[in-house]
C-alpha cells in the first residue's frame, strides 16, 4: 500500500510497513482521525486546500515522535508499540515531548 507523503521516511511509516497490511490499514484509519481532530481543534477549514495536508503532517509528526518516545522507553520496536498502542495516544506523549506540537495551526 502506498502511504501519503507526510509518512514517507517517517519512524510511523517504518512501523507501519512492517505491520499486516489489514492492520496497517486500521491504524492509518486512526491517523487520519488524529489528523481531523487537530484540524478542527486547531481551527483549519477544512475546504482550504492545505488544512487536511497540514493536520495530517502535525499528526503524523506527534505520533512519530510519540512512537519514537515509547518504543525507546519500553525497549521495543517500533512496530510492537504501534500495534499496541493507539495512534491518539502516541500523539499525546509526542506532545509531551515535543510542546509546540500544542501550538494551534496558523
């Protein structure tokens, strides 16, 4: 399956890669909801060309480094934690990390 762009060369995308392609399905799924969340979170209209692109790269940057995050922390691989943990909590530890991600779009 080929992956948007904003996950190309990502740890997520790695991640998901290396998952069943059912599976790798459902948790893009939950990305993608991550991604609509922070679009109306952050105010973006969603008819604008770029709001969908720019919530789906901050989404998939929180959750990369979320990912990122928890798989150094636990001691596993990244694919293990995706599988295991969802993509809307892997965004909140990568906010902990990472607190510009708390920043509302421009």
């Amino acid at each position: 399956a080929k992956l948007p762009r904003q996950l190309r060369g990502t740890l997520l995308g790695e991640a998901l890669a290396k998952l069943p392609a059912a599976r790798a399905a459902d948790l893009l799924g939950y990305v993608l909801g991550v991604a609509n969340s922070l679009a109306v979170a952050d105010g973006l209209v969603l008819s604008e060309r770029e709001s969908v692109p720019q919530a789906l790269e901050k989404a998939v940057r929180g959750i990369d480094t979320g990912l990122r995050e928890l798989s150094r922390a636990r001691g596993q691989a990244p694919e293990e934690v995706l599988d295991r943990t969802a993509p809307l909590d892997l965004f909140r530890v990568g906010a902990t990390v990472d607190p510009t991600l708390k920043e509302r779009a421009k």
